[in-house]
C-alpha cells in the first residue's frame, strides 16, 4: 500500500482523490491553509510516516511543499498549475534531489490529446491552430495549464510560435507562426478543452471533455504508483504514457 501525505486535502480535488483511494493507496495526512479537525494547515506540522506527497493545493504553496519533499526525501506530484517561471525552476531544481512528478492535467486522456494534437501539428504543414479552453467561473489561471501544456506539445513539433490570448488592438492578418489560446470562463464547467486546425477549406478539431473530478483523481493516483520507486528526476504523464506503451508490447 502506497501511503499520501495529500495537500489541499480540504478542496474539491483533495475530496477526490481521498474517494478514489482503494487497497492500494491510503491517505494518511492531510494539509490544507482551511483548518479542520484532522487537517494540518502546515506540511512543516506531519508527523505521520508517507511513501509520497500528492500535491493538489496552489502553486504559491509548491516551495513548502519541496521543502518538506526534499527534507524527507520523499516523491512529490504536483498536480497545481499557475507556476511562474521561478516556481517552475525551483521544481526542475528539487528534480535533481528527489523525484517529481508534474503535470498541468492528471487526465490520461487529455495528455493523449496533446500527443495527437502535436501529431496531428507536424502533418497539417500551413494550417493555423486554435486552442479554446472552458472551465469554471472560480478558475484563477488563465490560460489554463492544460492549454499551456497542449501548445508546449505543439512547438515540441513544430518549433516555437507565437502565444496569443487578445487579438483586441492587432490592425494587421493572422501571422503564419502562432497559436492562439481562449479563455472561457462560467458556471461550474469542470474542464474542456479544443484544439482546432484550420486549412484552405477544410477544419479539423480535437476535443476533451472532463465530466467528474474522478478522473484527475484517478490520473493522480497512478502517478503515485508510477512515481514512488523512482529514482531521483523530472517526470510527466508523458513519462508514464511511455512506459506504460512498453508495458503493453
């Protein structure tokens, strides 16, 4: 049984994954900043002994979060978006201590979609690329890590293009070199996300449509398989994509 020190315990996603756990994986502390009864508000506070820290709360937290990783040389998953790129450094930093496991979307499928978008990007040789993301009124990063992540797939083909998210003042036509990302925002939308390509006269689209919390669950949770007898390094669900492909052979 794999034992989870899980942070942001209290919100939605922390509730999710505590209903996900099964007979292999056990929560056995819990943080979060909202005190409760049973809840640290500090991971500097547990004392309980954990294979591993799943990490669902904010990315403001994610030094603490490292800092105790690293002190217990414990695996880390870091299911949080919204990293600046200070914060994003001192992961790939931690990485080199202790392993990590980081990934803007805990879906399987959603990181299928970056693999067949980045494909799909490398073949469609001209077209231009739109990516619409649609989450909840309470979402505070804009663009979502998802479509950050879905882009980052794309350049990863075809080289690096222009990020675009307001289009309002530009008196000039689309470049050919750019990927433009659109926010929406409303309701309690869990998540959708759309890649789509434009040609002479022809459209094609990818889509994912997250229909319950379970599934980021579920996608944390066999990180946590995946990560915990690694050795120290960076990992992603690309990581995990990959070996489970070579399991499959």
């Amino acid at each position: 049984m794999i034992r989870i020190t899980l942070v942001g315990a209290n919100g939605r996603m922390g509730h999710a994954v505590a209903a996900a756990c099964g007979a292999e994986h056990k929560i056995v502390a819990r943080v979060d900043s909202v005190i409760s009864d049973g809840v640290y508000n500090d991971i500097s506070f547990v004392l309980e002994k954990s294979d591993i820290i799943v990490d669902f709360s904010s990315h403001t937290y994610t030094e603490n979060v490292l800092e105790y990783a690293k002190k217990n040389s414990l695996p880390v998953v870091i299911a949080t978006t919204g990293h600046t790129p200070e914060e994003l450094e001192m992961i790939k930093e931690a990485s080199a201590v202790i392993p990590v496991f980081k990934s803007g979307n805990m879906s399987i499928a959603v990181n299928v979609l970056c693999r067949l978008a980045a494909e799909a990007a490398g073949i469609l040789e001209g077209f231009d690329i739109e990516i619409i993301e649609t989450h909840h009124r309470n979402k505070l990063d804009a663009p979502s890590g998802t479509a950050l992540m879905i882009a980052s797939a794309i350049e990863e083909r075809t080289g690096e293009m222009d990020h675009v998210t307001d289009r309002t003042d530009r008196s000039e036509k689309r470049p050919d070199r750019e990927i433009g990302i659109h926010s929406v925002r409303g309701g309690t939308d869990i998540g959708e996300h759309e890649v789509i390509f434009f040609g002479r006269g022809e459209r094609m689209s990818i889509k994912h449509i997250a229909e319950g919390r379970e599934l980021f669950a579920q996608g944390a949770l066999r990180a946590c398989s995946y990560l915990v007898n690694k050795p120290a390094g960076y990992y992603d669900m690309r990581s995990l994509l990959l070996e489970c492909g070579k399991e499959s052979k």
